[in-house]
C-alpha cells in the first residue's frame, strides 16, 4: 500500500476546503455576555483622557481604542502575555467579539497593546477600573454603602537582595551593555578590564571561601571601593559619549540610558553599603534591585515571610466583592493609619458620598481616625480597636463589619493568585507592576461582573 504524503488524505476534496469557518458565538459565553455588558463609550472617554494628558500633541494615526480596550480586558481575564493576546483576537472569535473586531480582519499586534499598556499606565488602567466598579454599582452588583479596606504589598519578580549580589549584578549588567552604547563606553571597557576582572573573581572568592561574618564584611568592604572606582570611570566615560554628540541609533540608545540609570543607581547604592558595614543598621532608603530602585522592602510579619520586597498597595473592597487598587510610590505613602482616611476619601471622590459602614484593622485604629472618619459622613465606624479598647459599634453591625473585614483578605489572595498574577509580574520597572496590578485587579472585577449579570439574567455561562 503506498504510503501517504504528510498533510494529505486517501481521498482529497473536490474543492478546497475554506479556511474562513462561520461560527455563530452563544449568547451565554463570558466573553460576549462581558462584551455586551461593558459602556464601551464611557471606557474609550476615559482612556481618550489619558491620552491626551500624556501624550505631547493628536499627530499621528487615531488610535484603535475600541481594539485595545478590548486586548486590555483580554489580558485582564486571561492574564496572557502580549504575543498570546495578539494570537488570541486573530484566531479566537470570542475574543475577536470582546474586541469588537468580527467585522474585519484587522488585528493589533503585540506591540500596539503593549504600548498602549504602557501609555495608560497604573493611573490609567485603575481609571477603566473604576469604571467597571461604577457599572457593577448602577446594575445592583456592589453596594457602596459598605466598604472595608487593609494594605498589602506587591513582591517583585527580582533575586533576594544582598550587597554582593547587587554589586556583581553591577558588573554583568555593565558588560552586557557596554557593546552597544557607543566608542566611548567600549573605550572605558577595554581601560576597566583589569578591574571588571578583579571583581568578577571578588565575587567567586566571596561564594566560595567567605564563610564568617567577618570574612563577608571585608569581602563586601573590598568589593565596594573597586566598584567605585569602576563607577567613577563609567562616569567619565559617559560624560565623554555626551561630549561626542548623539550618534546611536535603536537599542544603543538604550543601552548608554541604562548605563547612565545603573551609574546613578551605584553612586547611591555605595554609600548605603558602607553605613551598614559601618553600623550594623540599614540605610533609610536602601536599594534593593539596580534594576528598578524604586523598590522597597515591606515588613509584613508573616509566618515564613517576615519581609516582602515590592511596592506597598492599598485595597478597599465594596459589599458585593467588587474591589479597588491604590499603589504606593512612596514607602510610608501607605501606612496603616493614614490608607484608612484614604480609602474612605477616595470612595467620597468616586461615589459622591462617604460609605454608612466601614471597617479596618487595628492597624488602623486611632481616636483622631475615629473622629476624621465621622466628620466624613461614615456612621458605623469599624475600626478593630488594640487591647482592651471599647469598638465604636455593636451588636448585629458589629458582626457583619468583622465578616466583611474578613472578606478583604479572601479578595486579596484572589488577585494574588496565578489566574491574576497581582504577585511578582513579569515586569521590568514600577510603572508596569503597577500596571500589572491595576490589571489584576480588573481581572477580578470584570470576572464578577459577568457572573453577576448571568446570574441576574438566569443565564448558564459556558466554556
């Protein structure tokens, strides 16, 4: 029997087969109950706002709003990286539908929404937020009349820090880019290749042989001062590939601005490592990551996780499960006392009114919070008191704000979960895990938000 060739049948067709299939979509799908819920004029307002704040002036092509608000929500539900969404509304027809692009055979490619991500930014994207949470609240989903609210922190996607480590990354991030930024640059290389030598072998003497305290001090001592003549070089040497004018192009552009953010980062970095070997205490304002210094370390006290390394996050969540998201830029931006004013602020700003119910941790609590929280129309104050403290209500009241208190948590282990990715994003910069968790939280929303609706219209969702 002769042997097939590989793609063909015992009997071809007589006309070849169509490879643009007609499929009707179900009414119940999440996607299109999703996309036949959402005011997509009321989205498109609030990111044309964005981009008008943002960008310099309206030239260029109009933007495909309706598309990317579209891919934007995608990677909100699905969490999927840029080049799968691309694939996704080129192939998938529901997400065609919930892009609003069944109609034509347009797409927007991976880099369009990636762009557009990163041109809505945290601000951006918690603005779209908020207007899923108003539509949850005007369909009957959410009840702003009772909201809880605690922090969290957002860990990075980055190594447990350590001075050695932050000073060898130094070294292989300076390598790695010297190539491409210029004559300059490969210039202070080729002077340096003696030093980047010797602090390469510093750090294999340091994994290898220092194994007491002491050892690790002078290790670290040693490595510093030679990092800091090797930055001080770099310095120079950028300074003379300003000098010679601006002649890269692409990612040599690149390259000498991340040399130019890792010399500043370094100059900082130094003096923090020497006041600790000096005193045993941690400068305020370390350094944990060369590569995105706006990070911080957040002491939660949690069995087997004392210390989280990221960003400081806000959560306030309204009777029904709907949730909002404020990121900290600043690592005191959030504390305790002060995101419990905040939350209550914020829902004034959205909703127009303070909620009737409110409840927050004890880190919270304080008479000046009590008293503030009053005077802005809240009238069941749940602030847990510390110790022995009276509450400031009871009863049946008492009850339900200690049950919704506890409910904040349910939601925040949600958005941390791998089906959100709230934690440790694949994000390289501050600006894009707050994106990430702005999306995240969307993710949780727009979810809620298609089980409402289905179960207010009796409808079974599928697949």
């Amino acid at each position: 029997m002769p042997r097939r060739r590989n793609g063909s049948s015992g009997q071809p067709d007589l006309i070849p087969r169509s490879k643009k299939p007609t499929i009707p979509l179900p009414d119940n799908h999440p996607m299109v109950v999703l996309t036949d819920t959402l005011d997509w004029t009321e989205l498109e307002a609030r990111a044309e706002k964005i981009r008008e704040r943002k960008l310099k002036n309206a030239a260029g092509r109009p933007p495909h709003l309706r598309a990317t608000l579209g891919a934007l929500t995608l990677m909100a539900i699905r969490r999927l990286p840029y080049r799968e969404v691309e694939e996704q509304i080129r192939y998938y027809a529901p997400a065609r539908y919930l892009c609003g692009l069944t109609e034509t055979d347009w797409t927007p490619d991976f880099t369009t929404v990636q762009d557009f991500a990163q041109l809505m930014g945290e601000d951006g994207v918690r603005l779209i937020n908020e207007a899923v949470v108003e539509q949850a609240v005007s369909l009957g989903l959410a009840d702003p009349k009772v909201a809880v609210a605690d922090t969290t922190a957002q860990e990075a996607a980055i190594p447990y820090p350590n001075e050695m480590g932050l000073l060898a990354g130094f070294v292989r991030s300076v390598e790695s880019a010297a190539g491409k930024a210029g004559q300059a640059i490969k210039r202070f290389v080729a002077k340096a290749s003696g030093k980047l030598k010797a602090a390469k072998e510093g750090v294999r003497r340091y994994r290898l042989f220092a194994k007491t305290k002491e050892a690790k001090d002078r290790a670290v001592a040693q490595m510093a001062n030679l990092i800091g003549q090797i930055n001080g070089q770099l310095g120079k040497a950028l300074d003379a590939a300003c000098a010679e004018g601006n002649k890269l192009r692409g990612y040599g552009v690149v390259a000498r601005r991340k040399l130019g953010e890792l010399h500043q980062t370094v100059a900082k970095l130094l003096p923090q490592i020497r006041h600790w070997l000096r005193t045993g205490f941690v400068a305020a304002g370390k350094i944990i990551n060369l590569h995105i210094p706006q990070l911080y370390s957040v002491v939660r006290g949690k069995v087997g996780k004392t210390v989280e390394f990221g960003l400081s996050w806000g959560i306030t969540r309204l009777r029904g499960g709907f949730v909002l998201a404020t990121m900290a830029h600043e690592k005191t931006e959030l504390h305790d006392k002060k995101f419990a004013l905040r939350a209550v602020e914020d829902l004034i700003a959205l909703f127009g009114k303070a909620p009737r119910a409110y409840a927050y941790d004890r880190g919270g609590h304080s008479t000046q919070n009590v008293e503030r929280l009053r005077n802005l129309g809240v009238r069941d104050v749940g602030l847990a008191p510390p110790g022995r403290a009276c509450w400031q209500v009871s009863g049946r009241t008492r009850e339900q704000l200690v049950a919704e208190r506890a409910l904040v948590e349910g939601s925040i282990g949600t958005i941390k979960s791998p089906k959100y990715g709230f934690n440790r994003p694949a994000a390289r910069s501050a600006a894009m895990m707050g994106v990430c968790g702005q999306r995240a939280v969307l993710g949780l929303n727009l979810t809620k938000l298609v089980r409402g609706v289905a179960e207010q219209k009796g409808v079974a969702l599928v697949a």
